[in-house]
C-alpha cells in the first residue's frame, strides 16, 4: 500500500498510480490438473505430489532421525508454462544418496512425545533464483544461507532456526549459530543439526527457511514443508469418526510466473519463462518514497509483494475430486502477504471454472487452528463475504471486520466440509475476496474477471485470478457411506472437545509494544516493531538488530499489549510460546494515545483457546497473554552469544516486513 508513511501517525491510504504484477502467462487454464496429494499415491496426473520423509528410527533410539537436504531442482507447476520452474526446497536424504525434492517437501510426520532430529545439509548454488537486494541487513553474507525454522514448534533456541543461526554450504554462520555445538560436534562444514522435542499436542506446523535478509525469497522460492503433529486424542477422534478419514490438506499461495518479457529480470536472476518472478523494483509511483535519502538499489525489497497466480501444494489452480462425503481439509496460508479469506460456492453454470457468489456451498465446520483443537468446533456456514468500513480519510474504523474464514499469512484451519448433499456431477469454487493489503486492498493486487482496473486482464478459465483458489469435482459414491451425519460430527466434537477456553489470566499488561511504518536510509517504506517508548528520532520503532527489549524470565506469564500505528493488518508470529488472545481494542493512533478509547472486544470464536500468530487490525491494539515456558531436553542448551539467553523472535509473517525490519528478538533468560 502507498500510505503517508508519517512517523508514529496512522497511515491513510492514498491510491499510486502503479500497474499490475499481472506477469504471469495468460495461458494457464484453471482447474486441469489435480491437487497434488501426500507421497507418491497422492500423485496427479503430471506427476506432482508432496513427498514424505521417512525416518530413519535406530540412529538414536526413542526419536526420529531425518537428513534433510537444500538444495535447487525444477517442477513442471502447470502443463502450460513455458518450462518446468526452478526452485529451491528440501529433499529428503534419510535413505538415499540422491535427495527427493518436490514443492512443499518431504512432509514429516511426528508423533507428540517422540523427539525428531534432523541433520540439514545445505547444497545450495550460490546464486539466487530470485533477486537478492543486499541492501537487507543480513543479505550481504551470501545468498545461499538457510536456518531451518519450524513453525510453531516448542523447540530449545539452539534448533529454532532463527534468523541469526542460518550456515552456508562453505562452513560459515551466523553470528548466533551453536546447532551443532552440543548435537553433532562432528557435523561437516554446510551442515546443520537440530532436534525437535514434540512437548505439544497435534496440530499442523510447518518447517520453513528463516535465513536473516532472504527469508521471504527463500520461502517464495519453495524453502518450506509440512510438519505433522499427531497425538492419542486425535486417534481417539478419528476412531469414533468425528475426524473424516479422507484428509486433503491444502497449503495456499500465490506465485507470478515469469513471462519472459522483463530483460532486467532476466539478467538479474538467469531466469527463463515459466521461472517464479518476484518484484525487485521499489516503484516511486506505488509507494512513497521519503526525500533526500540514498538512491533506490536494484534489486531492491519491496514494502509487500503479492501475485497473481494461485498455488496449492504445488499445483497452479488445481481441482479435487470428492465423493459426497465428509473430508477434513486441513489449511495454511504460506504466502508472502496475501489473506484469504475462505469462502465454498457452486460454480457458475455458465462458467464453471468461476463461482456463483450467490450459490453457497457446504458450511465449514473448524475444528482447529495453527495451536490444534479449538476448545470448541466453530460452524462458519454464512459465506459471509468481506467488509470492512472506513472514515473519511481512510482510515479502518475499528471492529468493522466482516469476513468467513480469514486466514493471514502463517494462519492455519482444520475444517470439516460435508459434500454428501451436493450432487454428483458437481463442481464448487473455494473462493477468496480478501483485500491485498488487508484491509484497505488496492484493485490492482485483486486478480479476476470484471476487475474494473483495466490493467487486469483476466478471463474466466484462466489465470490470472486470485479468487478461485481450487475447484472441488464432486463425483459419485465408492464404497459405503459416511456412518455419522455431519449433525453427528458436530455434536460429537462438541462433547470431546475440552469446551472452554484454557483460563486467560488477568494480570496487568507487562508490556506495550508498537507496530510502526517509517522509511529506510534509502528513503523506502519500512515496517518495524517497538514499544511505547518514543526514541531520540520520535519514532516508537526499533530494528531487529537493535538490543533486546522484551527479556522474559523462563517460566513467567505475561499479558502484552500490541498498537498498531500503520494502515495494515499485521499478522504478528510468537517463536517458542502459544498465546491467548484476551481481546482488541480501539485507541487514537493519530496522537498516538497508548490508552484503550473503548471495551474490549472478545477474540473471534476460532481465536478462542491457543494462538500462534494472531491479527493486528490499523488503529487497534491486541492483548495477547503466553506463558514463557521453555521446553525440556534432555542435553544443557548454552546461551546465546548475540543476547546471553535462549534466544527467540516475533515477528510479522507478512515475510517483507519481517524482512525490512518487522522483527525482534525474544529473549528468555
Ligand atoms: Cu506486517
């Protein structure tokens, strides 16, 4: 968004004159390849599957021991593109020489209770596939540094992976890199080791790269897997049949790929038509650029990047077919700055490549979020589209939100969709009108047909589109039916579920942090976080480098409270702790006054219980309370060199702001 970018003022929102990312190929044709499944049964009809690890369990007796490689291969993503696209990605190397790599691979699938260890190998080349601005702080060190995070995961700091612990194939590392000190002292130069002690109940994580400087290059280049977790309540739910043993998982992203007219693109980054693009162009036209500052770089960050293709494990535009049954779907947003939000139509009659927003599908039953089970499933039926109002300068009034299943980036659903009374013969559209940004949007990053921006060129059946996200065929029964009616399901979940919400506690705000937005040396838009104390430039924001401010005593709980001074949603993620959410609240941000101006309101009902990464809404604060426990492993982790204690981040998971300097550092001590 092009804001006014004022130090400590809420930003309005001012409309560039910028174009579109509309660079993807306007060949690919919606809805003709399949969803590409887990392993190789799960394969399309072009071969495309999300491979799964497979461990090796006699290495170190109790846990689960992976070699995971990084390294660079290419995938045929859509049979209309130019050439198969180069990525970047992990490869299983537990059992082979010769690593398996496929987009979003290996999967690994843990058990609560039983360690995995991982050894990492990084075999990267050391030029990027995308463009590297080394203008961020970090990037300078090299373009192939990876540091494998796993997201959402309760692990010792020294396996989180965080910015500051990524290693080179050469032997090199980051200022706080000890993985291998305590783990693996023998590991070779280019490896890392990491051990994950899987304290925690089931849920879908996700393993991804978190290198400082090209994070969100090294996700949006294929730097990232499924991680997941299965416990005996799960197994209970699904032998009572209140989980559907069909489970398609669907991790949602949205890609441009390259059209082979962008000269300077190519040069940059070797790639071919049909490679991924990634804007690497800081456009005075789209975003404010602050005076008298250094010349804008080339490759250059760029203040949020969305696209106009959609990817689902993998596949451009993919299709399901379904019986008409029960499935549980389970969803992660990993893209770089796009929200969806959810919503399942029957297809237009005329066109069933496009959904008929007047023709709701079957409800979402949502069993579970990015923290696991909700302490209740939550029935979201109205395929309530967004809304969000905003006064006359622009600004998000707040608590006006409206919207189905919102899912920001990082966010995760586990949902139950019922097909049985759709007929066979049937197609539905998963479909997405959520704003890009969010929630002011601006026409150009929102890709359909009747766009009234007429630089988006969008025709139905083909790309590009950020709205139909994936077709569901519904065919005809094989097999007996469901035993349990959905009604069943429902109330079943409900009686087994815990109920309530794990109890908030009500202790006073330990501490007020700030999301702000200012600009760079280079005079660029950055998004930084802070605390409510005004710094010696009148600025509430800090960078990621700056000393820690938030040092938490293990063991201790703690409310904070989060304003947000900037004009996006920010979905803010917490390493090592889950939160609750107690509430969010309105305040003067133009002032800005750190004080409540209304009640609270209550989280959502899919909010209620345990969080991982929660909502930031303009012109609103959020309480969130966590415990700062840390977990338990069986070996002495060493303190951090960089902050003297066990060293965490939070963070925006939109991935160029926590770039460029969205970040800081949490420290437990
Ligand atoms: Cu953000």
């Amino acid at each position: 968004m092009k804001t006014a970018a004022m130090t400590g003022a809420a930003a309005c929102f001012l409309r560039g004159n910028a174009w579109g990312y509309a660079n993807s190929p306007t060949n690919l044709k919606k809805f003709v390849q399949h969803l590409p499944g887990l392993g190789p049964d799960g394969a399309n009809e072009y071969g495309l599957y999300i491979p799964v690890a497979s461990p090796n369990t006699t290495q170190f007796p109790g846990a689960d021991y992976y070699k995971i490689a990084v390294g660079q291969y290419r995938k045929q993503m859509h049979p209309a593109l130019a050439n198969s696209t180069r990525l970047w990605g992990y490869g299983d190397a537990t059992k082979t020489t010769v690593p398996d790599f496929g987009y979003l691979g290996p999967a690994i699938v843990a058990k609560a209770g039983r360690p995995v260890r991982i050894t990492a190998t990084n075999n990267l080349p050391s030029s990027h596939i995308l463009p590297v601005d080394t203008t961020i702080c970090g990037a300078e060190r090299g373009a192939n540094r990876v540091a494998v995070h796993l997201h959402g995961g309760f692990v010792p700091w020294i396996s989180d992976g965080g910015p500051r612990t990524w290693f080179d194939p050469y032997g090199n590392v980051g200022e706080c890199f000890l993985n291998n000190q305590v783990l693996n002292p023998g590991a070779l130069p280019g490896q890392a080791e990491y051990y994950y002690p899987n304290q925690q109940s089931a849920r879908l994580m996700w393993y991804h790269d978190h290198a400082m400087g090209t994070t969100r290059l090294n996700a949006y280049a294929g730097i990232a897997a499924p991680y997941i977790l299965t416990d005996g309540f799960e197994n209970v739910l699904q032998s009572k049949g209140y989980l559907p043993s069909r489970e398609i998982p669907l991790v949602l992203q949205d890609k441009t790929f390259y059209d082979g007219r962008d000269r300077q693109y190519e040069r940059i980054t070797g790639a071919q038509p049909g490679d991924l693009w990634y804007p690497y162009i800081y456009e005075p036209d789209r975003w404010d650029v602050a005076p008298n500052c250094l010349p804008l770089p080339v490759p250059s960050c760029v203040p949020e990047a969305f696209f106009d293709t959609i990817v689902v494990n993998g596949a451009v535009f993919p299709y399901v077919k379904v019986e008409p049954r029960m499935y549980r779907l389970r969803i992660l947003n990993g893209s770089q700055a796009r929200f969806y939000n959810l919503q399942l139509y029957y297809a237009d009659n005329k066109y069933p490549t496009e959904a008929n927003v007047n023709a709701p599908g079957p409800a979402f039953l949502q069993v579970g979020n990015e923290s696991g089970f909700l302490p209740a499933p939550v029935l979201l039926n109205k395929n309530t589209k967004f809304s969000a109002q905003f006064n006359t300068q622009g600004d998000y009034i707040p608590g006006t939100l409206k919207f189905n299943l919102l899912l920001a980036p990082a966010e995760r659903a586990d949902i139950i969709i019922d097909f049985s009374r759709c007929p066979s013969g049937s197609r539905l559209i998963l479909y997405n009108d959520a704003p890009a940004p969010f929630p002011s949007g601006e026409p150009l990053n929102d890709y359909y047909p009747g766009n009234p921006d007429l630089t988006i060129k969008s025709k139905p059946g083909y790309g590009p589109n950020t709205r139909t996200l994936v077709q569901f065929q519904v065919g005809s029964l094989t097999g007996a039916p469901d035993e349990i009616t959905f009604q069943q399901v429902q109330a079943g979940l409900a009686k087994m579920l815990p109920g309530v919400a794990p109890a908030r506690l009500h202790t006073n705000v330990v501490r007020e942090l700030t999301l702000n937005e200012d600009s760079d040396s280079y005079g660029r838009l950055i998004q930084r976080m802070g605390t409510t104390q005004q710094l010696y430039d009148g600025t509430y924001a800090r960078n990621y480098m700056d000393p820690a401010t938030e040092v938490v005593k293990a063991g201790s709980t703690e409310i904070w409270r989060i304003f947000n001074l900037t004009g996006d949603t920010h979905p803010i993620h917490f390493h090592l702790v889950n939160v609750q959410i107690i509430g969010r609240g309105a305040f003067d941000a133009a002032t800005p006054s750190f004080a409540p101006v209304a009640p609270l309101l209550p989280p959502d009902l899919n909010e209620v219980g345990w969080k991982e990464t929660v909502r930031v809404n303009p012109c609103e604060f959020i309480d969130v309370i966590a415990n700062f426990a840390l977990p338990n492993v069986p070996f002495k982790v060493p303190p951090s060199p960089c902050t003297g204690g066990n060293e965490y981040v939070y963070h925006c998971h939109i991935l160029d702001h926590e770039e460029h300097d969205m970040m800081r550092p949490l420290v437990v001590i």
